[in-house]
C-alpha cells in the first residue's frame, strides 16, 4: 500500500494540487495559507523506506494576526514503523550552509496506524526571517529527528518553487 502512496505522490496525480492555497474553516471562517503536497524525495536507489512532507503555513489568529508554522509529516510501512519525534529541537534546515533549528511540540498526539501505514505530524513555529531564508537558499538540507532514527532530504527544484511562491505571496516583510 505505501508503495502505491509513495508512486501517487511520486510521479504525479492526473490533477495537479495548487502549490500555494488559501483555505477558509467553514466553521470558524479562520484563513490558513499553506504549500501543498510537498514531499521530500528520497535521494539514491533503493525502495522507498519513507515519505516525507514539509509543508509551511500561515494561520490566522484573528483578522489581523498570524503566526507561521513549518509541518513534517512522515508516512512509512507499518514493520517499518514511526520516526516517534519528541518534543523539543527536532526540526533542522540548513540553508546554505547555515542552521536553522526549529522547535516543536513533537508528534505524539498527531499520529494514525492504518493497515499497512503508519503516519506522524509535527508541527514547528517559525519566522517570517526563517522561511526567507529557506526559499531564498541555492541549497536546503533538512533533517528531522526522532527517537527511532532521523531521516535527511533535499530540496529540489519543485520544492524551492513551493517555499519561493509561499513566501513571495504570504510572508510580510519585516
């Protein structure tokens, strides 16, 4: 089952996600601006073990206010189990060469078992200055840490594209 999760996401799906969206709560009417779908492909040969996803987002607080976020999620076989990410640094980007460390409340409420998956979400805090820095690098490495092992990725062109439109369209200067 993860295999045709991970060659869906993979190789593209007939209708394309937005790369940036808006989205409305239909209850709360609360806005959120996010990048969509944007996996972290595993480097090298080899079966995939996981995907990843880093996803930034923008949430309103109220009309004026809002605060943004860096999401990881990670979905791998069940014998392959979870990456368990704790509390605490566990979110590393190096922009350029330089070390970006993002702090989150880990994933222990955010996790889903289903037949042959597993799947896990943190959720980071970050800058405006932050997600700058990482849409305006030539080069981003991320890391994520957990308690069972870290998984590392790069960015590639379709990734740069995703932060560069979020930021151009949703990160206010200063």
């Amino acid at each position: 089952m993860l295999m045709v999760l991970a060659a869906g996401v993979l190789g593209g799906c007939a209708t394309k996600p937005p790369e940036v969206a808006t989205y409305y709560d239909p209850y709360t009417h609360s806005r959120t601006d996010l990048t969509a779908e944007n996996v972290l492909e595993q480097q090298g040969p080899g079966p995939v073990r996981e995907v990843v996803w880093l996803n930034a987002s923008r949430v309103f607080l109220d009309a004026r206010n809002f605060q943004y976020y860096l999401e990881v999620e990670y979905m791998a076989r069940s014998e392959t189990g979870y990456l368990d990410i704790p509390p605490g640094e566990t979110l590393v980007v190096l922009a350029d060469g330089q070390e970006i460390k993002f702090t989150g409340s880990g994933s222990l409420n955010a996790r889903k078992e289903k037949k042959d998956e597993v799947r896990e979400r943190a959720i980071y805090a970050a800058s405006g200055a932050q997600l700058r820095s990482i849409a305006g690098a030539q080069s981003v490495k991320v890391s994520i840490l957990g308690r069972n092992g870290i998984v590392q990725r790069d960015f590639n062109a379709a990734n740069f594209d995703r932060f560069r439109q979020f930021v151009q369209r949703f990160v206010t200067s200063g």
